[in-house]
C-alpha cells in the first residue's frame, strides 16, 4: 500500500468516532510527526474566509491567530504554494514577529506550513507546529508531504455525496462539514461595513486590527459585534 | 505508442482554468477529439433515469445525434455506464443493436461509436460519446491505451469540479454571512432575524439566497 494508502486506511478505522476526518487526520499527523499541534486550513482565493480542522483546542486557537492576525506561514504557503518554515521562532524571527512572539508564548518552536494544492490549484495549508527549533529531517518531510497529500484526497472526497455516504458518516453532509466555520467572522464584517461606511475588505481589516490592539482572537471580537457589545460607528 | 502523461498535464493544465462543470466538460471533450481519435465528442451527465444531460458537446452534429436518440426512442450513450465500462458501434452500417439510429447515424456519415463510462461526478454517472467518420476507429488494439487515458482525463474533470465545489461552497459561506451582518445592522435585526429575512426575500423574488446575498453585499460596497 502507498503511504497515503496507509494514513487514509487508518483514518478510517478511526471513522465513527466523534471526530471528524479532517480532525483525525490532523490527529494522527501531530501524533506520527510528533509535533504538539497540526492545524488544517482551507481557503478562498482572496485567502479570508476559511475553513479550519485542527488536532486539538490549541491547534485550533494557532490557526485562529493567523485568522486574526491575516498573515503568517500559513497564509503564505496558500498563497505562494510553497512550503513555508519557521525552523527558529525562538532566534528572533524578522518576518512575522507579533505571530511569532505568540507562538514562543505557547511553547512552539517551529512551524512547517505546507501548500494544499492540486496542479496549480491553491486549496490551504496543513500547519505543523513542534515544540522543539529545527528544520523537519527527511524522514519526517516525506511523512509530511504525504499528509498533504492525504489531507487533499480528504478535502475532494468530503465533496462528492456518493463519497461521503461510503464514509458512514452521517454528520458529513454538507461539502464544509468536518471542519470548524466561523460565520459571526462575516457577519461582523458585513456588520462593521454598515458601522464604519467602509468596503467589506476594510471592515475585515478593521476587526483585526481591535482584535489585535485587545490581544484577542478576531472570532471573540467578532461575537462581540454581533451581540452589539462593540461598535464601530 | 507515447505515453498520455503530457497531454493529460496539458488537459489539467486547460481544466484548471475552467468556471464550471459544463466549462470543464467542454475541455475534456475537445481533449477527446484532439487526442482520442474522435472526429465528434460529448460528454453526458446521467441524473434521473433516463435523462442524460449533455455537459458539453465539440459541435452541432453531436446535437443532431442526440435528437436522433430521443426520436428513434435509443441509441449508444443514453443510458448510464460504470466507470471503466463502453458500449460501442463498431460500424453503423450493420448494427444490430441500435439499428434505427445506427443507420440515421450513418446517413450523417457517422460510421462509429464508442461510449465510455467516465468517474461519476456528484454520485451521477458520466460518459463520454466519441463518434468518427471511420468505420472500426475505436477497435484497434492500440486503443485500449486511448480508453485509460480517457479515464483518467475524466477522473480529472472529476478533481477539478470537487475542487469548483468547495471553493463555491466558501464562497456562499462568506456571502451569506456578510449579507446576514449588512442587513442585521440596516434593519436592527439579530442573525437568526437576518437569515429569516434573506430566506423570506429569496422565496418571494424567486432568487438564490446565495445570489441575493450577492447583490447585497455587492450593493454595500462604497464605490
């Protein structure tokens, strides 16, 4: 069997648990990486909204940080299409310091954010994030890329009805489920656009930069704006 | 005989640029005339029983063989095939199976057939109608190699039509959520009173709920 044979294989023993695909395949990637968190993100071409699967809790709040921050590694690696590596956040990383410096707060050492693509067709990223500083050996990069390969094969299936049917998951009947959406994120946006007299771009921009200035995720800011705790008038 | 690879590199290269289905459709078809030894193709989408949609077709006379099948009640590719499976009319001119449309065929010079089953795209069945002047052009033993490209360009099709679905589903994502928040801050409603308000206003004007969060939101932005 192909190594992405194998992962997906395993996936699916797995399958029928409370996780989703998407999840487990974040799951089993932080555990044979032996990274402390793997993060999965999917994204438009305008490289706003997205769709997230993550490992776990924390893995979920990484990938919010770059939601929040609109920049990072793994907005990079969508957008490039290249492999993006922080091997040595803790030596003074010049590109992206605020998502650095938050990153080193969490204890995480490197980050390897890796292109979903099919040809020339950008889809995302999976994000490895390790505690420990150091470049990925060969080993563990081809166990890597065959991941990616792994979570693209998992995002075109969960396309097809017919697919997700085999896969017995019943939860999975709309082509973005299995991973987390955050909807009050364009709501708000469409709520500050009103508020400030701005385009939809701004109003994005304006969120996270509140979000930023309160240290605060941009989904925590955007709740508050639906809820009319915030105002942008 | 070559290797397919190039070709097929260059069809995803054309796919990767399509909008749609039909749009991707349309470039598989051409791919089959260019490179498949067709002189006509189409490509069909089984939903219902019984009704094939054509996605995509290279020119008129496919559309003339379609209305054939309907008047002569059948013909090669009105029905669903698996994947990997192909009926075909090796020579129009003495064709017991479908001899009504075979000879209608034949009159518009169309001397053979093959169909081939195609990756089911969606959970619908697809085939790929492929139709030369020649009689026996798709018999040849070289043409084995020909039908597993052909699968393999309709597995493409396939990818890039999940890939189409997703982005789509993205999309509609953002704009019904942006839609929601412009018009819960016009109308001082709350998200769930938003969302009513779109379904309600899409039922009324018969318009998409994605389509109207569209123009919302499009009509929303400062120019």
């Amino acid at each position: 069997m192909t190594p992405v044979g194998r992962i997906l294989m395993s996936l699916m023993d797995e399958a029928g648990s409370d996780l989703t695909l998407p999840e487990l395949l974040c799951r089993s990637a932080k555990r044979e990486l032996d990274a402390v968190a793997v993060g999965l993100a999917v994204m438009a071409p305008d490289s706003t909204s997205e769709l997230v699967a993550a490992s776990d809790q924390s893995a979920h709040e990484l990938e919010v940080l770059q939601l929040t921050l609109g920049e990072g590694p793994c907005v990079e690696a969508f957008r490039t299409g290249r492999l993006v590596q922080l091997a040595e956040l803790g030596a003074g990383e010049q590109r992206w310091p605020a998502y650095s410096a938050h990153l080193l707060e969490r204890g995480v050492g490197a980050v390897f954010a890796f292109p979903l693509r099919i040809g020339g067709i950008r889809l995302g990223a999976l994000d490895v994030y390790r505690t420990r500083a150091g470049a990925l050996d060969d080993d563990d990069l081809s166990l890597a890329l065959h991941f990616v390969d792994a979570a693209v094969v998992v995002l075109l299936h969960l396309q097809d009805p017919a697919l997700r049917d085999t896969l017995g998951d019943r939860r999975l009947d709309d082509a973005v489920d299995g991973f987390t959406t955050h909807p009050e994120v364009h709501q708000a946006t469409g709520m500050v656009s009103v508020q400030a007299v701005v385009s939809l771009h701004d109003a994005l921009l304006l969120l996270r930069a509140h979000a930023y200035v309160a240290d605060r995720s941009i989904i925590e800011v955007a709740r508050d704006v639906v809820a009319r705790r915030i105002d942008f008038r | 005989m070559s290797s397919p690879w190039p070709d097929l590199e260059d069809l995803f290269g054309r796919l990767e640029r399509c909008e749609d289905l039909a749009e991707g459709a349309g470039a598989v078809a051409r791919f089959a005339r260019e490179r498949l030894g067709a002189d006509h193709a189409g490509l069909s989408l089984h939903g219902e029983p019984g009704a094939a949609t054509r996605l995509a077709l290279t020119d008129p006379l496919v559309a003339e063989l379609d209305e054939l099948r309907l008047l002569l009640h059948g013909g090669p590719g009105s029905r669903p095939l698996t994947e990997g499976s192909a009926a075909s009319v090796a020579d129009t001119r003495h064709d017991p199976l479908w001899p009504a449309w075979s000879t209608a065929a034949a009159g518009l010079d169309v001397l053979s057939v093959r169909v081939l089953g195609l990756p089911a795209i969606r959970g619908h069945a697809v085939t790929l109608d492929l139709y030369s002047h020649r009689p026996r052009t798709f018999e040849h033993d070289g043409w084995a190699d020909l039908g597993r490209t052909a699968l393999q360009a309709g597995r493409l099709l396939r990818q890039v039509d999940r890939v189409q679905n997703l982005r789509e589903a993205l999309t509609t994502r953002a704009l019904i959520g942006q839609a929601q928040g412009i018009v819960m801050e016009r109308h001082a409603l709350t998200s769930e009173q938003a969302m009513a308000y779109l379904r309600r206003v899409s039922q009324q004007s018969q318009v998409k709920v994605r389509d109207l969060a569209e123009r919302i939101v499009s009509g929303a932005e400062p120019r």
